[in-house]
C-alpha cells in the first residue's frame, strides 16, 4: 500500500549519525521487501536488531495433507474448531498450496509469553470474533469485529485480547498483500471511483519502546519450521521510523459496496489483491435493480481459480444451511452456482445484509487433515435436486 506514515523520532536525513539524548547513537534497520527495490521503512532502535544469544530448538509446523489433488467441494464448519489458550498453536492450516495458507484460529488468551514473526509470509487476520490490540514493533493498532489486519513478513508482534471467545479467519501470502491496482492512479493514490480510500485504513499509533535487556523468546516461522530464537534485548525498541512498509487495519464495515442494475460479478467485491490470489469482501448492500433483475449470482465455471468463502453474518441469498463460521471450498474444474430453489427465491428481494470474505486462489488448493476433521461430508452433493 504505497502510503507514507511516520512514527516517533527520526533523523531529518537517511543513513547519518542520530544521537541518543544521553550519548551513544540510535541503530537504523531498512525493513523493505523485494530487496532494495519494494515497500520499505527505516527504523531506529535503542539497541542492535541483531543480538541473537541462543536458537533453543526448530521444529516442523508444516501442515499434515489429507488430499492433494482435489476435486470435491467442501464445506467446513469452522465454529466446530475447539479453542486453544495459546495464539499460535490456535492455528490450523485449512487449504494450502505453494503461494498461501488459509486457516482458522481460535485464541483464547493474549499473545504475551513470547513475540512471533513470520519470516516467510505477509498476513492478513480477519477478526470474526473478538476485540483487543495488534501489538508491534512499528506500533500498536486497535481491533475489532469485522477488522482486517495486514502484517507484512518480517514484522515482530504480539496480540492482546480483551476477549476469551475469538474467532480468526486468516491467509498467510507469500506474496505481498495490495490493493486493487484498478482503484489506485498511477502514484498509488485510491481513485474516487474506489469502494474504500486512505482515511479508512487504521494506521499503527501508540508506538512502545522498551529499553531492556535480557532473554526475550521469538518464535520465527521460516520454510514450514518453527525456530525458537532468544533476542538479548527487548523487540520492541524502536524510538521511531518512517516509510512504507508497516501493518495495518481495515475494517470490513468501510468497505462501500458498488452495485447495479443487473447482477454484478465477484470483482466489484475485491478488497485485496497478490500475485497469487485475490481477496473479496461481501457486504451489506442493494440487490440489482433491473426489473428483471435477479438478484442470486448466476452459475459460473471454476476454469482458473479455486474459490474459497468464508461466512461472517447474516443470511447468504445463494446458499442452503450456511450458518457463521463455515468455510466452502469450490475447486477449479466443474461449475458451481446457487443452491437449489436460491434463485428463485431471490427475485424481488431489494437488499442483503450478508458479510463474508472471499479468497480466490490462481492455483488448486489441498485439503489438511486439520480440514477433513470438520468437513460436513455431504455439501458437494449439495445442487443434486
């Protein structure tokens, strides 16, 4: 997201001597993507980033598949995920391939006993249920229902839930997460036309700086393992930093639909986009107008994408027996459409009041073992009338 945003105190000038009030200089780190060449901010540290005193182990957190090569659609029902105290081992992978992994999550307690960092993949967490603080190195940002959190690689967080009952719904891309380029001008400005714009983006405030020494635990994920990695002084140090590359949130609620008179293809829902996959936002919003309209989308063929849905709130128009917190999986290959008598119900209805979060992937998705334990079993037989 090409916005620029500061925080803190910093140098007037890059890469020159910035001194400590009490003597001594701050430690500038580039934090930037595609080498030299992507989004990147400076940040200034009391201590050295780069004090590692002990790797204590490495594991594998690569997720167990169930089906490879799949071609049956899926339904997943997500709220049957039992919660665990502990951030990351509430995780679990649901559909992966080599650019993403969607999963679920279900924390009951804070994240505060030691900090994480993904080294291989962007995130973005959707907040189902729940409500706390994305805490950072970069700066803290406030979350609630319906929030989107971008977390760019490499990022060092924490997440305090003011919750015991959460519910995440999460994409780790290992592609970086923009928005649609056909919102944007040619500097990256959101154009009017754009269903969102920058005021609606929440920015890190509230940045903390820790001066301390001593054992802190990170767990850095990198190729499918888990290594833990003690850091001699505390993550959290930076005095201040400026530039583009830095987490952020954006609540599902600001998302401004764009409608017509006839139904309008799953694009206009776009929301976010990688080189990999694209993501959509399903909102409250008017039906087509055409009085002829008809408002349940029209049966359309998986040739290039599998398509993921995950449903939020109210009543989906093109599905039977969706509740919140299901997950349907429709996988490149046949044709999928509304469920059976969808359509016919839908004429001269004038509004919906649906939220979901669609994920469409440019290659297949597998199916984890974590997946098959809540499948329904039954929903691709679902169109048979």
């Amino acid at each position: 997201m090409p916005l620029y945003h500061k925080l803190g105190i910093f140098p007037q000038k890059r890469h020159t001597q910035f001194e400590k009030p009490n003597g001594g200089l701050y430690y500038e780190q580039l934090f930037g993507t595609e080498g030299f060449h992507g989004h990147s901010s400076l940040l200034y540290h009391v201590h050295r980033p780069t004090q590692v005193k002990e790797i204590l182990k490495s594991y594998s957190v690569e997720p167990k598949i169930a089906i490879g090569k799949n071609i049956k659609s899926l339904l997943l029902k997500g709220f049957e995920l039992k919660p665990e105290d502990d951030f990351l081992d509430s995780r679990k992978a649901m559909l992966v391939n080599n650019d993403c992994t969607i999963g679920l999550a279900a924390p009951r307690q804070s994240l505060r006993n030691y900090f994480y960092k993904n080294a291989d993949a962007d995130e973005m967490i959707f907040i189902h249920k729940g409500k706390g603080k994305l805490r950072t190195m970069m700066g803290n940002i406030p979350f609630e229902y319906g929030d989107y959190l971008i977390i760019p690689r490499g990022m060092i967080y924490q997440i305090d839930f003011e919750t015991s009952e959460n519910r995440l719904f999460y994409v780790e891309s290992f592609a970086p997460f923009y928005t649609p380029k056909r919102y944007k001008n040619e500097s990256g400005q959101h154009l009017e036309h754009s269903p969102f714009c920058e005021r609606d983006f929440i920015l890190p405030n509230e940045l903390e700086t820790h001066d301390e020494k001593g054992d802190f635990l990170i767990k850095i994920k990198k190729e499918g393992m888990m290594h833990e990695v003690v850091y001699a002084t505390h993550p959290f140090d930076v005095v201040g930093w400026d530039g583009y590359n830095f987490p952020y949130g954006f609540s599902i609620h600001n998302f401004e639909p764009i409608t017509g008179r006839v139904h309008q293809p799953p694009p206009v829902h776009q929301t976010f986009e990688t080189a990999t996959f694209v993501v959509c936002s399903f909102v409250p919003r008017l039906y087509d107008y055409h009085p002829k309209s008809i408002p349940a989308p029209y049966n359309h063929s998986n040739i290039d994408s599998d398509e993921v849905l995950y449903y939020v709130d109210g009543d989906f128009m093109s599905r039977n027996n969706i509740e919140q917190g299901h997950i349907t999986l429709h996988p490149k290959g046949i044709p999928h459409g509304p469920a059976p008598g969808a359509m016919e119900r839908s004429i001269g209805h004038t509004e919906t009041h649906e939220l979901a979060v669609m994920v469409d992937t440019f290659r297949p998705l597998m199916v984890t073992e974590e997946a098959m334990g809540i499948d329904d079993g039954q929903y691709y037989k679902s169109w048979v009338e």
